[in-house]
C-alpha cells in the first residue's frame, strides 16, 4: 500500500470518527506499535547475520523489509496525528 492510499485511508478514518463510527487513534498508540516495528526490525537484522542458508536469509530480509514499510507508514500515521 502506497503513501497515496494510506491518506485514503486516513481521510476515511477521519469521516468514520466524525460520525462517531470509530475511536480516536492517539499518538501515544502509534508510538507502542513503533517501537514493536523497530525492536522486531533488530531482531531480523541479527537473525539474518546469523542465517546460514541462502532460503533462510532471502525469507528474513523479505520480512525487514516489510517491517521497514510499516515503519514508515506508522512514522508518517504519527507525524499526521501532531
């Protein structure tokens, strides 16, 4: 999902939210789902170090890299919240 599509989502968010249809997403909950990305991000930069087979390692740097996509996505939800 694009930075395009994610506003999408952000305005819908923000419609439904007018209407009383969802809760408010604070900052401080994008911060705990942050730190959650990052210190999983660490984890599978040791474990590729550490991966022995080629299958392994190709598998772990697919997973980091979509750990860095909801990094910057949760990074940007933050910085639209302020």
């Amino acid at each position: 999902m694009g930075l395009k599509k994610l506003a999408a989502k952000v305005i819908d968010y923000n419609e439904r939210l007018e209407n009383g249809q969802a809760s408010e997403i604070k900052p401080l909950h994008v911060e705990k789902v942050l730190e959650k990305l990052r210190s999983k991000s660490t984890e599978l930069e040791v474990e590729i170090a550490s991966a022995k087979s080629a299958d392994k390692k190709t598998r772990l740097e697919s997973k980091l890299q979509i750990a860095r996509t909801h990094i910057e996505r949760a990074e940007w939800l933050l910085k639209e919240l302020n």
